[in-house]
C-alpha cells in the first residue's frame, strides 16, 4: 500500500472512531501500530492484577458454557489451555496453525474494515491486547481481548468457521468496492457476534458476543422477550442492529455447513438491490416467520 493513501486512511479512521467514541479518545495505544495495525503483545507487561481479573472472567464464563455453547465451542476452549492467565497469542497461534492454519495477530483494539477484512482473507485474526478494567467485569462496549480470545478463538479451531471466516474477509473487501459493507457487517454481528445454532442437542450459542457474555449466554436461550428466526443470508442483511443492549432478534443456523453454504454466492445483485433500503427494524418479524421456541 502507499504511504500516502495509507496516512489519509489512517487520519479517516481516527476521525470515524473518535466520532463513535464516547469519551472522544481511542482506548488502544495505536502509537506502535505497523501499516496493519499490527503491534507486539507485550505479554510480559501484563500485570498480575490483570491476569488475576482475567481468570475471574474466565471461570465464570466457563462455568456458563456447558448447555449453553455449542459443542464445537467447549471442545476447543478446553484445549486452549487458557484458565489461568491473559495467553500468549504466539503459542496460541501455533496450535491454531497446525490446526486450521490461522494465526493471531496483536492490534491495539479496532482497526479500519479493509484492514480487519484484509486480516481475515489471509487467515490472521486481530485479537485486542488489553484487558478491560475491573468495574467493566459484566459489561464492555468496545471488544477486549477477553471478548476476542475467548468469544472468537475457539472456533477458528473448527475448519469450516475457518473457511468460512477467510471467505467473509475476501467478501469484505469486494463488499467496500460495491457499497455493500451495511449489508456485509450485519451478516457478521448476527452470526460470527451473536449467532445461534439448533445442535442435535437443542438451541445452542456459537455467536462470541454471546458467549463472552455473563448475562446474554442465557438470555439468548430462554428469554421471552427477543424473537429467533431461522438464518437467511438476505433477511439478515436486511435487519439492523443495537450494539449496546441484548439483541432484538437472533438468527438460527442449522450447522457450520448452512453458514458457509448460503454465504458462498455472489452477492453483487443483493447489494444493489438492497442498497436503497433503510433496513428492517431490529425486532421485526415479518409474515410467515416463525419465532422458534426455546428448549427450556
Ligand atoms: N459470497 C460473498 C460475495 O460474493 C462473499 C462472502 C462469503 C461473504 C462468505 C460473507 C461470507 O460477496
Ligand atoms: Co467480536
């Protein structure tokens, strides 16, 4: 990339995030950031206060996952050998790397959608380097690295989620040079965040904004009040989103295989079609939806 068209970007990026920002500054320290926003994790300036903290969120969300997460999910983390302290995504990286091929990658929190979609089409995941603090044990709007290793890092050990992942990065990058990024980051948050899956053991979550929830683990699967409708590649694209409450509505795959199968076509012709649309409401459901049952 060149360096000017990289400094213009970067100036862009700032400026959208310190607009999303409530505070008005970036969290991360992006000051050592290369072109790719990569940085070195500094694992050994881990506090032992942090690392302490990271266990408490470890074991409670460990404790939540049993009959709650997907059986892809729990078989992965128990290898990850992640309970006792924040990891080195090296080694990480290396059992993932043997597995599926992918490999983590340090970046000092959000980085600029061609950049995260870069990433992922080359098989690397960004995985935020710091932790959050201790009054934000239950609830963080920005990812930490609580919410991307434990949410997101398991089931880059299951080979069609890998697929599947590298695939959503290369559709990222064709999606900014047709207008369809809306489109493409709702298929993202309502599956890869917040996903459900109907498993041969009942309604399970595989979504790692899900998961590395102590509250909406189990909201998600026996609430009342949020509506779950079978996946559809289109009606998810159509449908906004709250990123700072539980989700109105939650889409069910059946398997990984669905996922990957109904996101490989071309989706050109859904993005000019669906380019002049508002978007549904997160909590619609339209005529002949069916709100499927919880289990319990
Ligand atoms: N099939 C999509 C396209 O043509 C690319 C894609 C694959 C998007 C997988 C998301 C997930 O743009
Ligand atoms: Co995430």
């Amino acid at each position: 990339m060149e360096t000017a068209a990289y400094t213009v970007d970067r100036e862009e990026f700032f400026r959208t995030l310190v607009e999303k920002s409530d505070s008005g500054a970036l969290r991360g320290d992006y000051s050592k950031a290369d072109a790719q926003y990569v940085v070195e994790q500094e694992w050994h300036a881990y506090t032992p206060e942090q690392h302490a903290l990271w266990r408490r969120l470890y074991e409670r969300q460990a404790r939540l996952v049993p009959g709650r997460a997907c059986q892809e999910f729990i078989t992965s983390l128990a290898t990850l050998d992640a309970a006792d302290g924040i990891p080195q995504f090296e080694r990480t990286s290396d059992a993932l790397e043997k597995a599926t091929g992918w490999r983590l990658v340090a970046v000092p929190g959000l980085v600029p959608d061609h950049t995260f979609f870069e990433h992922l089409a080359a098989r690397r995941f960004p995985v935020t380097v710091w932790l959050r603090e201790p009054h934000e044990f239950d609830y963080i709007v920005e990812p930490d690295v609580f919410h991307d290793f434990f949410g997101h890092v398991p089931l880059l050990f299951n080979p069609i989620v890998a697929d599947h992942l590298q695939q959503y990065g290369l559709g990222g990058l064709k999606a900014l040079k047709l207008g369809g990024l809306k489109n493409l980051a709702r298929l993202y948050w309502y599956t890869i965040e917040f996903g459900l899956i109907q498993s041969p053991q009942g309604l399970r979550a595989y979504g790692a904004g899900i998961l590395s929830s102590g509250g909406e683990i189990e909201y998600c699967l026996t609430s009342q009040n949020p509506r779950r409708i079978a996946f559809d590649a289109e009606r998810v694209m159509r449908t906004l989103y709250k990123i700072d409450s539980y989700q109105e509505t939650y889409f069910v795959i059946r398997d990984f295989q669905q996922l990957f199968d109904e996101t490989a076509p071309d989706f050109t012709p859904l993005y000019s079609r669906l380019s002049h649309e508002e978007g549904l409401p997160a909590n619609t459901l339209l005529p002949g939806e069916v709100n499927i049952a919880t289990d319990q």
